[in-house]
C-alpha cells in the first residue's frame, strides 16, 4: 500500500514527514518522495528510488525545510523503478503537488483529454493525470479547494489525494473517495498532521479524525474544515487512540481480521500498483527477473504452496491455463518433495506464501533448486526467505502485513499477483492481442471498487446469515471450476476461526457422497457466479433443496432464477469470469468471521493454529 503524510504547523515539515514515512517502512516499498514549501526556499521537490535511506541520503545532501510538506512511498512503476513515476507529482504549472493511495480507472480518458488541449506528461502515472486536472481547474477557479472538489468527482475507482500549491502556502488539500485506504487527520497545537495510517503520526498526536468517503478536507496550521466533495460541513468530534501502537493499528476495528477483510480494496489497489500499462495492454512485475525469452522456455508450471495459499495456486492454474496457455499443475507444498517430482527444464516452481516463511514452501523451493529448476514466489512480507530463494524473483503482494492467523487480504491479493502473472505470461508468449489483454486490465482495475462494493453492500447481510447459522456443527461448501478452490477457502475459513467442521467439495461431486449428508440442518453454501458453469450449479442448487438442505447462494447480482431457489442470496457485482473468485470470496470470509464472533472463539489467534508455520 502507498504510505501517505502530510504536515503544516511550526516543525520543519521535513522531520515530521520523513519521520512519519519511516513508520510505514515495515510495508516496503521501492521508491519515496517529499515536497516541502518554505516562503523564502519555495517548493523543495526531492525523490529517490530504493529504499527510505536513499531519499535520506538525498535530503543530507540537499536539505529541505520549510512548515508545510508532504511525503509518500510507492514500489515499482512501470518500466521498472524510476524517478520520474516517484510522487509526489506536480501539474502542468509547477505549483501545485499531489500525492495519491488509490488507482485512477479512467485515466488514459482523462489523460487523452488533458492531452487534446495540449498538455504533456512526464510520467505513465495515474497520479500526474490527477495533478493536471486539479491544475485545470485551478486555473480556472484560483481555488485550490474548488479545483480539488470538482477534480475528484471526475475520477473512478478509490482513491485518496493530498495536495498544496505554492499560491495558497499554509494550507493541505486532502480528499478521499472510495475505498483507497484509510486518511487520518492528527490534531495538534498549531500544526495538524495528515496520513494513511495512524502509525505514521503517532509520535505527535492521538487526537485523531478519520475522513470517509466523498469528503475533503482543509487543514492548515490552527484549523481543520472537513466538508462533503459537494460542499456540506461535515461537523466530526476528533477521537482519541490507544497509545499502544498494535491497538492503534487495528483503528476501529474489534479484530484484526476483520480490519484486514475491510482492507482488500486498498489492497488490491497496491497489489495492482504501478504494475499495469493499460494503454499499452501490458503488466510490468518490476522484481521479476525472468525475461520474455525466459518466460517463453516454461512450458509447465508446478504450483506450490500451503493452505490457503493452495488454494490461491488452484484459483491461478485457471488463470495461467487460461491466459497464458501454460500447463499448471498444482500440489500442497507438504507432499510436492516427498513424491519426488519430476520437473524437467521447461519448469517453472511458482511457490506462494503470505510469510514467505512456511516450512514446507520453502523446502518445495529447495527441491525445484536442486532440480535447477528456477522458481518465482508470490509473497507479502518484504524480503521474507521465499523471496530470497526464487531466482526468478518475488512477485510482492503488498498488502501490508496481515496480523490475522486466518488469511484474508492476502489471499485476494494472492489471486490478483496470479492474475497478472498469468497476463505477464501471455504478454512474454503473445497468446493475447493487446486488446485481450486490456479488455483483462480493465477488469482488474475496477475490481478494488466492486470488492469494496460487495463488503459495504452484504455486511449487514452476512452478519444476520451468522445469527441464523452460528450453532451449526457442519457445513458444506460447494463451487465448480475456478469458484470450486473458493469452496475449499471458505470452508477452511470457517473451520479455523470458529472450530465448526466444514468442507468444500466439487459440486459436480455431490451425486458421489456428500449427497448423503444434506438434511435441514446443514447449511449448504453453494458459490454460483453467472459463468459458463451456471446452469450446472443451479441445479446442484435443486438437488440441495430437494433434500431440504439450506442453501446459502452467493450469486451475481440481479440473478432471480437463483434468489428463488437458494434460502439466502448474497450478491457479488458482475466481473471477468477469472475475477470473479476474488469477488465471491469475501461474504464467505464475512460470514466465518461473524459465526466465529458470536460463538466467542478468539478470531485473530484461533487455537492451534500460528500465522506462518515454520516447522514440519
Ligand atoms: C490461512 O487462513 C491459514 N492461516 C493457513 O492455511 C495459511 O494460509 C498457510 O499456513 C500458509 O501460510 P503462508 O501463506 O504464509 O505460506
């Protein structure tokens, strides 16, 4: 996720932001970026890519120090990391400078028409499009407010800004939209402070205003007006957080796992960062060193890992198979050496692990190594073991770290870096003509939006489900194709936190046994998307209800013919048909959660069970 802070008040901005990036540092990241304004200095714009230390290392060698600045922290853009992608970015006129969270999906639109009246760009991001348009509007308005109010409403898909110009020195300019990740406003004596995440200004301040969506806010040195995008005053009492940072860290959530299901849509805007060329149709994985030759020579690949993650692998051999046209087979880490595989030299290992720590992962890595067969890993904790075993480099999932035992975000981010794998595959391979593949990337950078969409639109829902099933003492779980690995995880996310016995299984198998088992007391949820398997699970929808099991259906939505067959119905937006695991997931991890809640299990360290297993 992008790390945002922002500062006005009496300190040197410079300390207060950079300090403030230094806290987000945990999350890594490739490349960081201040500007700092001071009336004498002017705007003091300093970048570098790498890590924290190398902007350090620029700032020692040209100090930077003013009362208002602003500071963010990115990963790779695309053609590699580079300067010029870094933010914060400045608009056509120089004064004003913005730094972004959040994925803009209509901004080749916006840029083609910024471009017909004759502006040009510097950098492939989202971000400088956005400063344009704010700069457009500033010339028109002389306002940097109004021209922030009427730019956003003009972008789709979550994203937070922060933006000052040098005309109007003294004041920041933030606005959310969507869900692009949390912005906190800290309250001070003097100074106000402004970030992505709480821990980034804890140092100073634990009066804190968390700003919602489709809201601005101005905040200077004395004052801080919130108000609508539209113009409403918005009157918010500021509340005061925990010191202790992990409390602090959970904001205003009760557990850990349900901040991270409520943080996909940030996540999978990250995982999507700086990764996607939608103009050209093309993915960039900046830390993966196989090149398109290397990339063509793979003509199998063995899928690794553990847990969810294997059923991440499963939910990605549809995607590669699909995409790319590259077999895939797929095996739980635990059993890949022991059944001495036979690799070959046209393999590829692609292991996929949260930790990067798992045990049997990791010897699944040792294994394809002394085969010489290279590997690449899929992983979320920045330079964890897995990463530094794949030769063919880390696809970093960037979803921040996930304190949950029970994987959420990661996984969903786990199928999205599949995803784009899959599309890097068939970019190396040219299975795909550019237009495929941009008609895939559009899908993928709506999905934060609808990913949000679903978890605001059946949270409610989901929660009466768990009221209606939390006694349970069985449960089954049934999907076909690539929702039939969606089964298998939300079986097991059930299993885990709330000890309820679950099980995903085929529904093409139910006929072979599991049949047997349906009567009025076992709740049944069956994951039928409209896709070119529909009509078979609707009738395996029928075969449950015939037998009086209850049917808990998660559907597309506005599809009737289910909600009049299935108990309950709870609908996920329309997407790509290899999206759509990404969305039906999430009312299955709601609904586990809420089951584990009511029946009082520890959600966030279930017992048994740890985060990363380390051993055998
Ligand atoms: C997921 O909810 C579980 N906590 C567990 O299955 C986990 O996915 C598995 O242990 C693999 O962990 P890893 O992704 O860190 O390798």
């Amino acid at each position: 996720m992008c790390g945002i802070v922002g500062y006005v008040g009496l300190r040197n901005a410079t300390d207060v932001v950079v300090g403030g990036l230094q806290r987000l540092e945990y999350r890594g990241y490739d490349s960081a970026g201040i500007a700092i304004y001071d009336p004498a200095a002017g705007l003091q714009l300093r970048r570098s890519v790498g890590k924290l230390s190398n902007l350090m290392i620029r700032l020692h060698e040209a100090p930077a120090s003013g009362n208002l600045g602003i500071g963010h922290t990115r990963w790779a853009t695309h053609g590699g990391v580079t300067e010029v992608n870094a933010h914060p970015h400045r608009d056509q006129s120089g004064d004003i400078v913005v730094i972004q969270n959040g994925i803009v999906e209509n901004y080749l639109e916006l840029k083609g028409r910024l471009l017909e009246q004759g502006y040009s760009f510097h950098s492939q991001t989202d971000t400088e499009v956005i400063a344009y348009l704010v700069g457009d509007y500033y010339r028109v308005c002389g306002s940097l407010e109004q021209a922030v109010r009427r730019a956003l409403p003009e972008l789709r898909g979550g994203n937070a800004i922060v933006a000052f110009s040098v005309r109007e020195p003294g004041q920041l300019v933030v606005a959310r939209l969507g869900n692009a990740g949390g912005v906190v406003l800290g309250l001070g004596e003097g100074e106000n402070f402004v970030a992505s995440d709480l821990l980034a200004i804890l140092d100073y301040t634990r009066d804190v205003i968390f700003l919602e969506d489709r809201e601005l806010a101005v905040v200077t040195g004395d004052a801080l007006q919130i108000s609508t995008l539209a113009g409403a005053p918005v009157e918010r009492a500021p509340a005061t957080v925990q010191w202790d940072p992990v409390s602090a860290a959970k904001g205003d959530y009760k557990h850990f796992m349900q901040k991270e299901i409520y943080e996909q849509p940030r996540a999978l805007t990250d995982v999507l960062r700086g990764r996607i060329d939608l103009e050209a149709g093309t993915v960039n994985l900046e830390d993966l060193s196989l090149d398109d030759a290397a990339l063509h020579r793979v003509s199998r690949i063995y899928a690794t890992a553990c847990g969810t993650a294997w059923h991440a692998a499963l939910v990605g051999k549809f995607m590669i198979e699909s995409l790319a046209r590259v077999r895939v087979e797929v095996d739980y880490a635990s059993e890949f050496r022991y059944r001495q595989p036979i690799l070959g030299d046209d393999a590829l290992l692609l292991a996929i692990s949260q930790s990067g720590e798992t045990v049997d992962t990791l010897a699944a890595m040792e294994e394809a190594r002394e085969q010489r067969v290279p590997s690449v890993a899929i992983v979320n904790a920045i330079g964890a073991q897995a990463a530094r075993l794949a030769d063919g480099g880390p696809i970093y999932l960037h979803a921040g770290p996930e304190i949950g035992v029970a994987s959420t975000k990661a996984f969903t981010s786990m199928l999205v870096a599949n995803f784009l794998f899959a599309l890097r595959l068939a970019q190396a391979r040219k299975v795909l003509t550019p237009q495929q593949a941009r008609e895939q990337l559009q899908a993928l950078i709506e999905l934060p939006r609808k990913a949000a969409q679903v978890l605001e639109q059946t949270a409610q829902q989901c929660e009466a489900l768990a009221e209606h099933f939390y006694h349970a003492s069985n449960a089954l779980y049934l999907g076909r194709q690539i929702n039939y690995p969606i089964a298998l995880e939300g079986a097991l996310k059930l299993k885990e936190i709330s000890y309820i016995h679950a099980e995903g299984y085929p529904a093409g198998e139910m006929k072979h046994g599991p049949v047997a088992l349906i009567d009025e007391a076992l709740p049944v949820v069956c994951i039928a998307p409209r896709d070119p398997i529909y009509a078979k699970m609707l009738s395996n929808v029928e075969q449950v209800k015939a037998r009086h099991g209850q049917v808990i259906a998660i559907a597309t939505e506005g599809d009737t013919q289910m909600a009049a067959q299935a108990d309950h119905t709870i609908f996920v937006p329309e997407t790509a048909p290899l999206l759509t695991p990404v969305l039906t997931v999430l009312p299955l991890q709601l609904l586990s959660y809420h089951i584990a809640v009511l029946r009082g299990c520890d959600v966030d360290q279930p017992r048994n069970l740890a985060k990363s297993v380390t051993v055998e």
